[in-house]
C-alpha cells in the first residue's frame, strides 16, 4: 500500500477545468480560513450563547487546558492542549475528503480520524455529520510509513505493528486519546478567501506526502471533529512538513480577530506570513523544554510609568489555544496592584474563580466604551521588542457590566507562563522556525480574511 504514495514533494497551484489539469509550482504561500470554534461558521456554534457567555466560555475551557511534556522514550506521549479555539479546513486524499479540524501551536502531531472501506472499526462521525471520517481506501495517494524511516522515529508515542509499519499512540492532558497508523497522504488547502475546488479564480493548494497519523481511535470530549492539526514548533508539525517539502519555509503567521466581530480570521503560511505592518517587532525563540512550544522571554511588564520585571529570566509561550494569559503569581500580584491603583471603578465580585480583577462598568450603552477607564500594558520582550495590550487585550467583558483582567496565575497542574489569544487580538503574529522568530504588529484583523467564506 506504501506504493501507492506519489513522489511528488512540491506545493502545487492547481487548477481544474473542463478535465484538464495545469500546475505552477511557487514560492507565494498561501492563506487559509481560521474560525474560531464558537463562530456560526463552526459546527460547534451554540446559538442560545450570548458574546459574552462565548467569552466565558472560552475563559473556562482555557483554565482547564492542560500542558505536560512528551516522553522521547516511546510508548504514550502526554503532550499538550485540551480543548482548543480555532478550526481549519483541510481536504485530505486523491480525491479529497474535505476535513474540518482543530488547530493547536502547542502541539506537532497531525491526525485525522480514519476507516478502511467498510470496517467498523475506526472512528464514526459525530453526531450531525460534524467530524466526518476519512476513508483511505478510496485515496489513491495513501500510504504506509515504514517503522525505519526518520520521519517515524521522530514523533513521540510511536512503535513497530506486526508488519514493521509505524503506529502511535498519544494522551491528552485531559484524558482523551488517538492511536493508529502514521501514514501519508496529498493534503488540499482552499487558498483565501474561500477557496474553491477546481476554479480558476481561487485554486486550491495541495501538499504531497503529508505525514499524519491515520486515527483508528479517538476518545474523549475533545476529538468531536475529524481531527487536529498540530502547528508546534517540532518534528512532525505541519509547518515543519511544509518547509521540508516545499520551498515555502517553515513559517506561519494569524490574525486574530477580536470575539466581538463575527468574522472569521487567517492564517498564512510561506510568503505571507510575513509581517509586513509599520511597527512590527520581533523577538527571538528561546529553547522549551517541550519541543512543540513557541517560548520566548518576558523581559517586564510596563503600566503607566512603573516597571514591573520579574525575579529572574522569564520563559513564556505564545498560544493561540488558551484564551487567558497565565504568569506566575510573583509576576501576577504586582501587576494587579498596580492596576488596582490605576483603576477608578468599583470592583465587582468575578464570574470565575481564576480572575481576580473584576469592575463593573455599567450596563446599556456606558458599556460600550468601558476601554476609556483602563490603563494600556506593555510587554517587553528579549531583543527589545515590546508591544502595548490595550484595553480589550489585556481585560475581558464577561456578562454584560463587568470587566475582568485577562490573566490568572500559574498554578501546579499548569507550571506554564503563557500568552493567550485574547492579548494576540488585533495583532498580525509570525513564526519563523528558520529565523528562531516571533514576530508581532497590531492589526484590524476583522478585515483580515477578506471576503465571506466559502460556505460550509
């Protein structure tokens, strides 16, 4: 079944029509959708949620989001990000399966829920046809990876079968796992905004010989789509697939759009994911200690006129999984004082044990213009580089009338000091694995992705 994989190692443009065939390969890049998991867009939209009970939502699913560190030795790798925030599209085999997954920068591996023909014994669709599954006995792209190969050894949790093919295994921090086959396959990607499968006009983009594991078990609350695309910073991720195989690099770029615009945001890869916009900073990635994060240094935090640094050299994470930012509370405490001293609201009793920070603006129209009465935040970073958060960055509205810091404290089962995605809205964010970068510059990232998207 190995044979039956092409060769072909090139990000290819192609385009369809009349049953013809043309294709470019070239060096642009290419953008695609990236929704938000509570957007109408996404089969996991709640319409009885107001905005800001979608807020608090993602509030709560960030403070049970668990990271842990993979074990190289083999067997079960715990790694990290339960649950998660964005989804993208991806169409999966020759001829493709359009896959909706979710999308985690915390992680490498890439999976997708598989079955073979009439076996019933992979993965079904979740209720409402929300997680289809793949079926790779219809792909004439799919193939094996044998257990000798580097690109086996290199993914954590993997082990021989009987035929000396590689399998996987792999745990979550919340219990939910993914085992089966590490395979591979031609991945398709609508290229922004909305792709269009055969057009001209909006080609699709597609990758040969993708890695991915080949799920033929997936349990637990957090695998309800089709699968999940880990965008981690090691062996295994799909931005490192794409600069091995392509001449693209090995870098992406998103813009997150704020929770109060129902818009979809992008996510780039290649070319465009260069930050471009005046003002743009950019520090560099420091060693983790699990290969997927993306760390760099937190030099001090500045509000107002005071300075607060922490204790010793400060390794935090840019995560586009967590809503929150999570600091030490040595960190964490000064910084709430010196808010608490800046504010003239009246405090208010928090919705969420985790948040220790809550006024109350009002209600009906006052609320609309809380921001006005909150101080901007500035982080520095090493290198230099430093960017302002302002009011809707570093505080959230929850119900309607209170307004909450976006930040709580690192506790034991969460030993990670982490920058979340309500500090990264309205910023264009980069990586860049081959520069060791991460780039920031602010943003409207609700025109980011720039016509409505292809319907679902």
């Amino acid at each position: 079944m190995a044979g039956r994989a092409i060769s072909l190692v090139v990000l290819v443009l192609t385009a369809q029509l009349c049953g013809s065939t043309a294709a470019y390969v070239g060096d642009g890049g290419f953008s695609v959708e990236f929704i938000h998991r509570d957007s109408v867009k996404s089969p996991l939209h709640d319409p009885s949620l107001t905005l800001h009970d979608r807020v608090l939502a993602a509030v709560r699913r960030s403070t049970a989001r668990s990271y842990a560190g993979g074990d190289p030795s083999g067997g079960v790798a715990e790694i990290v990000s339960t649950p998660y925030e964005y989804l993208m599209y991806v169409r999966v085999g020759t001829p493709p399966t359009r896959m909706l997954a979710l999308v985690d920068t915390g992680s490498n591996l890439v999976w997708f829920k598989c079955r073979n023909g009439t076996s019933t014994s992979g993965p079904r669709p979740a209720a409402g046809g929300a997680a289809p599954v793949f079926d790779l006995s219809s792909s004439s792209t799919y193939g094996l990876v044998a257990c000798r190969l580097p690109s086996c050894q290199a993914i954590y949790g993997t082990s021989c079968d009987a035929n000396q093919f590689c399998q996987y295994q792999y745990s979550y921090g919340d219990g939910s796992t993914t085992s089966g086959i590490l395979s591979t396959e031609t991945f398709y990607f609508d290229d922004a905004p909305g792709g269009c499968f055969g057009c001209r006009e909006r080609p699709q983009l597609h990758l040969s010989r993708v890695n991915f594991g080949c799920a033929t078990k997936a349990a637990g609350n957090t695998f309800q789509l089709a699968g999940y695309v880990g965008l981690g910073a090691g062996n295994g991720s799909l931005v490192n697939q794409i600069g091995a195989l392509t001449s693209l690099g090995r870098r992406f770029a998103y813009c997150l759009a704020p929770f109060y615009v129902n818009v979809s945001s992008i996510l780039h890869f290649g070319a465009q994911a260069t930050v471009t916009e005046p003002g743009a900073v950019t520090t560099p990635l420091i060693p983790s200690a699990v290969d997927a994060f993306y760390t760099i240094l937190l030099t001090s935090v500045k509000i107002g006129s005071s300075t607060i640094a922490p204790p010793k050299p400060y390794p935090i994470i840019v995560d586009s999984g967590t809503s929150l930012t999570f600091l030490d509370k040595a960190l964490l405490d000064p910084i709430v004082e010196e808010l608490s001293k800046s504010i003239k609201l009246p405090r208010k009793q928090s919705p969420q044990k985790q948040l220790h920070l809550c006024y109350d603006v009002g209600v009906g129209g006052a609320t609309k213009d809380w921001e006005k009465n909150f101080p901007e935040v500035t982080l520095e970073f090493g290198g230099g580089a430093a960017i302002t958060l302002q009011a809707r960055n570093a505080f959230a509205e929850l119900p309607v009338g209170t307004v909450c810091l976006a930040m709580a404290p690192v506790t034991d089962d969460r030993s990670v000091a982490i920058i979340g995605n309500i500090a990264q809205q309205n910023f264009r964010v980069g990586f860049d694995l081959d520069k060791g970068t991460v780039t920031f510059a602010a943003a409207d990232c609700a025109k980011s992705y720039p016509s409505p998207p292809a319907s679902l």
